[in-house]
C-alpha cells in the first residue's frame, strides 16, 4: 500500500474510532477541564503538577491532561510507572511489590509543594483504592505535598460491594482540598458504556490498548523464562518428540547423567535407557534448577530496561550460568532444540506476577495511529 493510501486508512480508522468513543471522550473532557483545572489548588501555582502514569491503564487519559494543562502554561511531570501484580510479601518471593515500585519510583521524584495527580479507571475500585493508599503514605513523607486522585468509573461500579467503603477512603483523601461533602462525586466520574461496534475488549476505548496508548508493555524474563518451561514440559510429556534431528545432542545425557561408562551412541538404540537419563536430567532441572532460575534478578524485573534486546541477552547469560555445569542443561538444550511444529501453536508466554513488564514508546510507523487518534480527540475536546 502507497504511503498516502496507509494515512488515508490511519486517518480514517482514527475517525471512526473517536466517532465510537464520543460518550467516554466528553466524561474525560469533563474531568480534564471542570475538575482538575477548577480545582482551587491546581490552578493556584505556581508549582510543580506530577502527573502518575501506570501504563497503560490510565496512560491516554494521563496524555491528553497533560497535553491541557501545558496549553495553559502549568507546569508538568509525568512520572510512569509499571507495576507489578505483588501487593504483598507473600505474592512477591523473587520480585519487587508495587508499593515497594511506586516508593522508589516516587521518592526520586517527588519535591515539596508538588501536587500528584492520579487520574485512573475504577471498575470494582480495589485496584484504585490500593494505589491510592500507597501514594497517599509516600505523599505524606514529604512535606508540603499535596495528592489528588480522581477516578474514572464503569457504569457498574456503584453496584460493586465494597463501592461504599472505596468512596469513603477516597473522600478521606479528598479533604485537605476543602471538598464538600455533596461534592465528591466530582472526582468519581461516571463513565457511559460504549454502544455499537467496539475495537477490542475492555469497558474503556483504550482499555490496556499499545497501539491506542502509543506504548508497547511486555516483561522480559517472564516469557523467556516460560519459553523454556513449557517446552521442557512438553518434551517430558511427549517422549515420541525425539526425533532425529536431536539425537545427536542426547550424547550429553550420558555424560551429564554421570553415566559415562555407557556409549552414548548405543543410547539411541535403547529408548528406554535414553529417557531414563533424561528423567535424571529433569529431575535436577525441577528440584535444583528452576527455582534459582527464578531468582535471578535483573533490572527489567522492576521495569527498567534501556534497550530490551541487549536485556534478554543478559538474561539468557544468568540463566546459562546456572544450568551449564548440571544435569538440568540437556533438558534445557533439547527443549530449545524442539521444532516448532512440535508445539501448540498458541504456546503462551505467561508473565511473573511479581514483575514489572517493561514499557517502550512505539515509532513510527507503530505509533502513527496513536498520534492521529491523539489529534482527533484533542480537536473534539477543543471543539
């Protein structure tokens, strides 16, 4: 397709897509301009506006706020975090919590008499409130700054158990801006559900959208380590999967099997002998090998990462070190050695709850359809 026909085609998807998302597109415009910039303590400055980003969640929402309020000359920080599933110890073994993530993240940052803005979907409003609480105590230990959240509800969420409890942490945290009580409900802004044809599934337009949101969020060590799993497993459930393409590499079951005694080629005749060795091999793998693997501690674990190639390399040398002098590396080898139409064909690669994914801004000709889209909203809101 000519590069004309693609914008064409860009242009007019952005189009119809606004066209949809209109209803939701005015509830973010209500919040954007007769919330936040109405509100006595934003627009009082002059002082620093910390806009949270926790990709990719609330990342369009985040974008155009701040895009408004720049316009109108505050001034802005976006302070993105991805987080991890871990809320406590228990859920995070071999990674790093979330509070523990926006502590550190936060605590670089933060400066006195700046204000957080937190501007977030609420569906049961759990998630909200977690983060809410855990930005209100970082908050806290700096003086003089101030902590705005405003929730951006689904229809449903008045209905939720717990709605009641979530709205009253909420309004706790509401107070200090001298909120009255019949005007909560300014910062909890019901949001219509979408009718007629939806992009994708989610209650938002840009429900955890990378292409909508203009980013790409993956975790490094998490697929590549299920890569690796999985095909283990698959290899011992499936013994019929030895083909001759990787006979050859059974020779180090043997050795690695400390059975050196036998001749390696005579293995290859005796099936039976072969998957004895390598069910020794596996079992160093399951009881020895795989917990440390899943230990290994990188960077990109908390969401760091400056060039992600270079970071799956790394993790690949870590996870080589641990296997290359054991028994477990012949699982290793003739799991990666497995052809593909050996396996399922959507083989999945699970994440790790208590990793953060990594998150990388997409280029062009990825992020062209963000940017258009970005330009329909801002004239709509400007309309």
């Amino acid at each position: 397709m000519r590069p004309d026909g693609l914008e064409r085609v860009i242009d007019i998807a952005a189009s119809k897509l606004v066209e949809v998302a209109l209803p939701q597109i005015r509830s973010l415009r209500r919040i954007i301009f007769n919330t936040v910039m109405q509100e006595p303590k934003v627009v009082r400055g002059p002082r620093r506006l910390l806009l949270l980003d926790l990709p990719l969640g609330n990342t369009l929402p985040t974008q155009l706020l701040r895009h408004f309020l720049k316009k109108h000359n505050f001034v802005t920080h976006v302070v993105r975090i991805s987080l991890s599933r871990a809320e406590g110890l228990k859920d995070c073994i071999n990674g790093v919590r979330r509070k523990d993530l926006l502590k550190l993240k936060l605590s670089k940052t933060l400066r006195s008499a700046d204000l957080i803005i937190y501007l977030d979907e609420w569906l049961s409003g759990s998630n909200f409130r977690a983060i809410m609480e855990h930005v209100e105590r970082i908050a806290k230990q700096v003086g003089g700054v101030s902590f705005l959240p405003i929730g951006m509800l689904a229809d449903e969420a008045g209905r939720c158990n717990r709605y009641s409890s979530h709205s009253k942490a909420h309004d706790n945290i509401l107070k200090p801006f001298g909120v009255d009580s019949e005007d909560f409900e300014r910062f909890r802004v019901v949001f219509p559900r979408l009718k007629g044809v939806r992009p994708r599934p989610g209650y938002f337009f840009w429900s955890e959208s990378e292409t909508i949101c203009g980013y790409r969020k993956r975790q490094l060590f998490g697929p590549a380590f299920s890569v690796v799993d999985r095909r283990i497993e698959t290899l011992m459930e499936n013994p019929r999967l030895f083909a001759p393409t990787i006979l050859s590499f059974l020779r180090h079951v043997a050795i690695r099997a400390q059975a050196g005694h036998a001749d390696a080629y005579e293995l290859f005749d005796q099936p039976a002998t072969c998957f004895k060795h390598l069910r020794y091999c596996y079992d160093d793998y399951k009881k020895n090998v795989r917990q440390k693997v899943l230990a290994i501690e990188h960077p990109s674990n908390a969401g760091e990462c400056a060039n992600p190639r270079q970071s799956l390399k790394d993790i690949a040398r870590k996870m080589l070190a641990i296997v290359k002098d054991r028994p477990a590396v012949v699982v290793v080898g003739l799991a990666l050695s497995l052809p593909d139409s050996a396996l399922c064909r959507d083989e999945k690669k699970y994440p790790i709850d208590e990793h953060a994914a990594v998150v990388v801004k997409l280029k062009p000709p990825l992020s062209c359809f963000h940017n258009r889209l970005l330009e329909r909203i801002i004239a709509v809101m400007e309309a």
